[in-house]
C-alpha cells in the first residue's frame, strides 16, 4: 500500500468527519501481515459470535485475521469463502423457518443462484484499522462503520462522479455480506460499487444502534478520495454538518 494514500486519507478524514472512527481495511492473504489469529470465541446461549462482535477490538486498533477456523459463526465461514456455501436443507430451513427471512424454499434457492457465494482466494481474511496499514499491507475493501450523518457524506461522495444515482447498492444479504463480500465481489466490475450494509437485524444486536457499514472496493476508495477537496464536503452545506460532529467531540 502506497502510505502516501494512507496519510492523505488520514488528514482529509480529520478535516471533513471530525472526530469520527478511522474505516478498516481488510484483504485475503496467505500471509498474516502482522494480524493476530485469535482463537475461536466460545459460543453464546445460540452457538453463534457474529463477526461484528469479533470486529470489536478491530475498530480499536488490534488487527486480526480470520477463516474458518476462528470465525463464530458458520454462515460467516461459508459467505466469507473459507467453506462452501449452499441452499442446502439445512441453509433453507435456517433461513425460512428460524430466522424466517426468506418466504420459500424457492426464494432461497433464487438468492443463491443469483448471487452465489464468495470463495476466499488465500489462507486469511485480514482485517486492520487505518492506520495500522502498512506498505506491505493490500486492502481491497475499506468498510467504515458509522452514523446516519457520516454514511450521507461517503454515500454523495461515492455518487459525485457517476453517470447513474447507483454509485451505491442495498443488496439482501447477511450482515458479513454486506460488508466484505458485495464489495469483494465489486472488484471484477468495470465501475465497482459502493455497499451500505449492516441492516441485517442478525447482525445489528452486535452494534450500537445508530450504526451502519459503508464498505467500498479499493478502485473505488480511490477514486473517492481524491474527489474529497473537489466536492459537497469543501461548501457550506457539509460545514453544517461538520458542526454537529465538533459538537460531538466536546
């Protein structure tokens, strides 16, 4: 990773979203880079630790890497890319009579069809906040976890040099989703998309309530940081926001 990136990020951040949580740059390797590989959580009264509470100490600082061996929860493993993943019985009775998030068998048999699952290309997903990347880091997904104000700032900034309002996507799907493989799955397209996530209410007992995820591919963070001194966040209308964040700090 160019750190030249890494810093010029960092002060357009302090500059624009004051006050508010560095992103994370996570990254299949087969190498750890440094991360941790904690050991697997025990499993709660459900059995199951979802990755955003194994994130935890991630968005504080500590840089961890995971696969399916240390992941808590199964459909993490396999969405993730580290086990395969199918509508088996299994898969649609979880999905249609416990956690009752699809209407039919037939409806889970659709989503995968029309978007099979991630296959996790190296040993580890990596996961390290901001500034704890390295040269020899390669991020390929940037996901914040932010409040409503900050995720309308990433989301007109990830829009301002589009051709059509879909810059950013919505899609149906769990929470580690959303987060890491919508994005992952970004990266072979031609104009990569930026993915709001964290709506999976799965997933939402794990954050606090006013937070959302705003992952974006790496060509696309790119693109959007060099258009943070050209765009809605250098006028008055993004000042008034940034007021509410100095607020906050105090």
């Amino acid at each position: 990773m160019n750190l030249d990136i890494k810093n010029d990020f960092i002060e357009k951040w302090g500059k624009y979203f004051p006050g508010n949580e560095l992103p994370i740059g996570c990254f299949y390797s087969d190498d750890l880079h440094g991360a941790e590989f904690p050991n697997a959580p025990k499993p709660n009264k459900h059995g199951i630790t979802c990755i955003f509470g194994q994130l935890a100490p991630v968005r504080k600082g500590k840089a961890h890497a995971f696969n399916q061996d240390n992941l808590g929860c199964w459909g993490s493993k396999g969405l993730l890319g580290f086990m395969p993943a199918e509508a088996d019985d299994q898969t649609i009775d979880f999905l249609v009579n416990v956690e009752k998030y699809k209407k039919s068998p037939a409806h889970v048999k659709a989503m995968f069809k029309n978007s099979p699952p991630l296959k996790a290309p190296k040993k580890y997903l990596i996961f390290k906040r901001w500034d704890s990347l390295t040269e020899k880091d390669n991020p390929q997904v940037v996901c914040f976890f932010c409040t409503p104000d900050v995720l309308s700032g990433l989301h007109g900034l990830a829009n301002y040099d589009t051709m059509t309002p879909n810059g950013v996507i919505t899609p149906f799907c769990s929470g580690c989703e959303m987060l890491v493989a919508f994005p992952m799955k970004e990266l072979e397209s031609s104009d990569p998309k930026a993915v709001i996530g964290l709506l999976d209410p799965s997933a939402r007992g794990w954050v606090k309530q006013d937070i959302l995820s705003f992952s974006i591919p790496w060509p696309k963070f790119q693109s959007m940081l060099e258009n943070m001194d050209d765009c809605f966040l250098n006028t008055f209308i993004w000042g008034n926001i940034r007021k509410r964040f100095n607020s906050a700090e105090q």
